[in-house]
C-alpha cells in the first residue's frame, strides 16, 4: 500500500476585495476579483469554476429611487438565468 502525501490548497490569486456596508460588492470588477480569489484558493474550485458576476439591484414599484444600486455578487455557473 503506498501512501500518498497530502498537497495544501493553491496560493489565491490577488487580493480579496472589501465588501460595502450592505455585504455587496460595489462594482462588476471587484465582484469578478471575489470570484477569481476564491476559485484560484480551492482545490475544489480551482479547474471547475467559471465564474459569473452580475449587479442583483431590481426596481421594486411602489419604491422611491434607491440611493445605492450597486449590489455585485458573484457565482460559479450561470444557473441563475438573465436577469
């Protein structure tokens, strides 16, 4: 029986980008950089994630004008659909 060593997780790739106050990311780019620091730390993650970003802020009527419409979250698949 051989016994095999096991290997750490892969070095992340960049830095983690801050989150705003509402535990959004602020921009599309920062939201895809989440992605890609998560995914490239990840045995799991790292040949298996495509990732996707997109902005989750929808006009609700009814509502007056948001101040902040920027709420950026990302995924590993596009399952969600279009928005």
């Amino acid at each position: 029986r051989s016994s095999v060593a096991q290997q750490p997780p892969p070095e992340p790739v960049g830095a983690e980008p801050p989150k705003d106050k509402d535990g959004a990311y602020g921009s599309q780019g920062d939201a895809c950089s989440a992605c890609k620091f998560a995914a490239t730390a990840s045995c799991a993650m790292y040949k298996t994630c495509l990732c996707y970003a997109t902005n989750t802020h929808f006009e609700v009527g009814g509502i007056p004008n948001a101040k902040d419409t920027q709420h950026y979250r990302w995924a590993c698949g596009d399952e969600g659909g279009s928005k």
